[in-house]
C-alpha cells in the first residue's frame, strides 16, 4: 500500500521517527494546572445568639437615596443559605469562620437553653473555627467549655441544675457540643501556662496550609464577672501573635489569619461601604503592630461592619452583628511559594422575608439587586422548635410602658431605659432580709442594658428578657460617701479614649467636667442624695447588680462594700418592677449633668 503511494520503507521510518520525537511536543502544549490556589473565607462575629431574624435592618446603598435604604436583615435560617450559595462559589476550597461573642447576651430563644441552640445552629450551618469574645467567658471559662466539648448543664452555685429535656440537653437527653473549633491563643491557665483552649487551628487546601490565630481583647477581665475566670490570665494581643507567627511557620503554613475579638470604628453611612472613610479604634493599633506575615485580620467586638485596607495592604474586616451580614474574602495564593498574590473582601447582606417594622404603612420593596434568602429548612426547623418552646414564657405580658424607653444616652450618659432599670433596683432593693436597711442609691452598667423598649407599649418577658439576659443577682451593700465619690471618679480612670458612665436611680445626681483631669472630674459638692450633698464620712445603701458589685467594667470600689446582701435576679427584679407599676412611665433624666 505504502509502496503503492510512493512511500519508500526508509521514508516511512524516518516518518515514524518524526512522529515518535514529536509526541513530547504535544504533551507540553495540553494546559497546565493553575499556578494559583483561590482559597474564601467566610466570616461572622458577634452572632450572640441571634438564631431567629433580630428585627434589625441594615442600610444598604440605593442610588435614590445617599443615606442608603434600610433592608430586613439576619437569622439563621437565611444565614445558612447564604454561606451554602457562597460555598458553591468555591467549592471545596471555602471555609467558615468566626471573631467572638457568637453566644452570650443572647435572646430567650437561646438563652433560655444556656446557649445549646445556638451551639447546634452553628454546627449545622458548618462553622469551622472562631475565636473566643468576652462574652464566651459571661458564665466562666468552665461553661465555655461544656459548650466546646458536650455535656448537660451542671449543677449551679445556688443548689439549682439544668433539666434534662427542660432546659439542656434537648436532643434525646444529650448535647454534644460544638463541632467547630475555638481558639483563645492570649487566655492562659495560670496554673499550666498554657491556653484554655487551642491557640491557633491549621488547614490544607491544595497543599496550602493557613494558620488561624484566634483571641480576644486582653480587657475581657474587666467586662465579666472575675469569679468566673478565676486563674485565667489574659496576655496582651499583638505580642500573642507575633509569638505564634515562626512557631506556625515551622509547621508549614504561608497564609496567616487572625481572628481576633476586638475591632474599630468608620464613619460609613452604609453596610457596603468598602472606602472605610474615618477608620479608627483599637484593632487599628494592633494589626499596624502585627508581624507581616499576617495578611488578614477578622475582626469582631465593636458590632460595626467594614473593609479596610491598611498601607501595607493587610486586610481588616468586620461584619457588623446578630447575623445580619457575612463577610466573603478572597485569597489567591501562589501555588509554590505560598505566598498571598492578592486579597478581597465583601460584605455580603443576610436579606430575609421578614417585614421591617414602620411607623405608617407598610415595609418598603427591596431596592434594586437585592432578593429575600430561601431560609434553609433544617436551621429553620431547629430555630422553631426552640421557638416554640420558649413562646409560652416569651410571650407573657408584664407590664405597660407609657412611653419607648432606650439606650440612646444623653451627653451626659444617661438613658431612659437604664435610668428605668436603675429605679428597678431600687426599689427591688428595698424588699430586704436579715434586717438590713434599704438601699437609697443604685447602678447599673450601659453594658448590661441589650435591647431597647421602643416597638411596643405592652412589654412580655422575652422582651424583658433580650434587655437582661445575663441573669445577675441584685446585690446591695454600703459604701461610705467617699468610696461613692471613688466609684464615680472610676467611670473615666483607665479608659484613655471613653468614659462608662453608670445609669443612676431617682433622688442621687452630680455633675462632672469633661475638661477635668481623671480623679477629679466629679464637681466637688456636686453629688446629691435626695437634695442633701454626700457627705464623705457617711455611710449608705447602694444596689447594684453582682457583675459590678465583683469589680466588674473596672469599678473596683464596689469590692470594698460590707455588709453585702445578694437578692433575685435582676431580671425577676425588673419584672416584679413593671407588675408592681402596671404603667411604666418613662423617667425623668437630669441625673447626671455634663459640662465641657
């Protein structure tokens, strides 16, 4: 045949050879794997609880309106949705993380089972890692860790102990804890110098391994009750990390990512805004500190949301709080050195089908480019069965306000709502015990107050409840009026960019001088009971709530009370308040006066 075609045997050879010598060639033209490996996080922070949908919108940018357009916003159901879409994104390659207080100060529907809902949210949902907030440490480190590790509620201090099937351990009398993995790399058991919990977490995604470094604000101590993370010691963030960095590096990781609970503020008017105009706060000082190595930095604590980039490039992020956004960054990562080529972040709405409450007509349409989330059946189902078993004690009718009451403070620092509370505990402290006067001062924490009283004149215990969900006892004890005029003066002492000022019952006021130097903002004389000055070398009554009476938020004259009663809890006190009253009316400010 061959020979027919005028091919010679030795022209067919060298034929056979050219082809032979040329197959290499076509090997090296097929395409070659990607020199790149694109890795996304997705982010979430100070969730606390927020299973159900908050009720709280986010404004979105709307080319009509500069302000931006509000958008119903949050919830588990919706939340889960969105992370499965984003996951589809990038397959395989996607991981889900957190910055803190994803428990703690959480609604009835959670807190009413110490948290196991929202525990089982997050599991089903696929968060991988998270940091530790302040508020993970609200009932001790021991809690925190029965919710890492399973178990039911233990027996508590007061003799009391969960129900197994009541209020823990709802699924077949078991709760197996959290399945992803928290960090707290800057809180050290004293006794063994070593983390409570694991400093830091690594994963492999196609060969490239990142390092997650979680921790919270080494200021925690001041913002829980000190009994409960009694030989804990909370070390200092930057000096943590940088620590961490050539220990992590030795183990093969390139990528570096802090998840940190403490954040910052910017001056945006909108959720999206990724200028991040007005950039400031305390996670700015400790990732300008951080070691390079870090190129992003989620951060939490702050309940704020943005996207920021710092000189060096080092990416910082945020998304606000309660599940109402989820932060989407993007990291291409070069395939052999490891090194980060390029970063991206978006904060991403949890756009939900709940109505957004209005004071005349109806719930404005989504702007243009947004659609409510499909809310993902399981999580929904789970977040109605806790629903429904809290609803019967959620929806009990306490009392009537004659007026909204809430945390907005005057430049003074008052607020109706907390002076409502602080007027609670006075009169819950004059129901005393043992022969012990009444209380004639009371303080609470802005810190303590949640939620606002504002939708609705008729008040239930669930909202009671998401306004003091930490479940102090009312604590009373006498201090001398000079000890009086030293917890005042603690409201600024050791608080370089803010001031914590205490709400205050009716009949006690003062006055104080920004302009003042610390020590000596107090006006001297100033300070009232009932229209007669303190005197320094009298005695007198003050209640307060035993997160403050242990020294909490740094008022360490609280500790030197005698003769301490603890009472009810402060939430049964606000309730007996509002039952005792009927109609609550909204009190009068004009406490505290601020000058300068």
């Amino acid at each position: 045949m061959f020979l027919r075609s005028g091919f010679s045997p030795l022209r067919l050879f060298y034929l056979l050879l050219l082809v032979f010598i040329g197959q290499p060639a076509l090997c090296a033209t097929a395409p070659e794997p990607s020199k790149q490996v694109h890795i996304s996080l997705l982010a979430i922070n100070d969730f606390h609880g927020n299973i159900a949908p908050p009720g709280i919108a986010v404004p979105v940018p709307d080319a009509t309106d500069p302000a931006g357009v509000r958008v119903s916003a949050g919830g588990a159901a919706y939340l889960s949705t969105l992370v499965r879409q984003q996951k589809a994104r990038n397959p395989g390659n996607t991981l889900v993380v957190g910055a803190g207080d994803l428990m703690g100060a959480t609604p009835l529907v959670s807190g009413l089972f110490h948290d196991e809902p929202t525990v089982e949210v997050l599991n089903q949902i696929g968060l991988d890692i998270s940091s530790v907030g302040n508020h993970e440490f609200d009932k001790g480190a021991a809690e925190l860790l029965r919710l890492q590790n399973g178990g039911c509620y233990p027996r508590s201090a007061d003799g009391s102990s969960g129900v197994v099937g009541g209020d823990t351990c709802m699924n077949q009398g078991r709760f197996e804890g959290a399945r992803y993995q928290y960090l707290a790399a800057n809180v050290i058991v004293k006794a063994s110098g070593k983390p409570v919990l694991p400093a830091y977490a690594i994963r492999d995604i196609e060969g490239i391994r990142i390092g997650f470094i979680g921790l919270t604000l080494r200021g925690t101590p001041a913002m829980v009750i000190p009994s409960g993370i009694a030989g804990l010691e909370f070390r200092d963030e930057v000096r943590t990390i940088n620590a961490l960095v050539p220990e992590l590096k030795a183990q093969g990781v390139s990528v570096f990512v802090v998840l940190i609970h403490q954040g910052g503020q910017t001056t945006a008017r909108t959720a999206l805004d990724k200028s991040c105009p007005g950039f400031k706060g305390d996670i700015v000082d400790i990732a300008d500190r951080l070691d390079p190595a870090v190129q992003v930095v989620i951060s939490g604590h702050t309940h704020q949301e943005y996207v920021c980039s710092r000189p060096d490039g080092r990416l910082i992020t945020q998304s606000g709080f309660y599940g109402r956004l989820l932060t989407r960054i993007d990291l291409k990562v070069d395939r052999a050195s490891g090194a980060v080529l390029s970063k991206d972040a978006n904060n991403l709405v949890v756009v939900n089908d709940q109505p957004i409450k209005v004071a005349v007509g109806s719930s404005p349409p989504l702007p243009a480019g947004y659609s409510a989330l499909a809310p993902d059946p399981q999580i929904a189902a789970i977040v109605r069965r806790y629903g429904d078993l809290t609803a019967t004690v959620a929806d009990l009718p306490i009392g009537r306000i004659a007026g909204p009451l809430d945390r907005q403070q005057t430049s003074g620092g008052e607020s109706t709502l907390g002076a409502l509370i602080s007027d609670a505990f006075l009169a819950g402290a004059s129901r005393t015990v043992d022969g012990a006067a009444p209380a004639q001062i009371a303080f609470t924490n802005p810190g303590g107050v949640r939620a606002d009283l504002s939708s609705s004149l008729s008040v239930s215990y669930g909202q009671l409840f998401s306004v003091m969900p930490f479940n102090n006892a009312l604590v009373s004890m006498d201090l001398t009026g000079a000890q009086l005029l030293q917890l005042l003066e603690q409201q600024w002492q050791g608080r370089a960019t803010r001031s914590l000022v205490l709400h205050v019952s009716q009949g006690f006021s003062y006055s104080w001088d920004a302009a003042r130097p610390q020590g000596q903002r107090v006006l001297p004389g100033s300070a009232m009971l009932n229209g007669e000055p303190i005197r320094t070398d009298a005695v007198y009554r003050v209640a307060t709530n035993s997160f403050l009476a242990e020294g909490g938020d740094g008022f360490s004259a609280f500790k030197q009370g005698s003769n301490v009663q603890t009472g009810e809890l402060d939430s049964v006190v606000l309730k007996l308040y509002f039952r005792a009253k009927g109609v609550v009316q909204v009190p009068t400010l004009g406490r505290i006066t601020r000058l300068n």
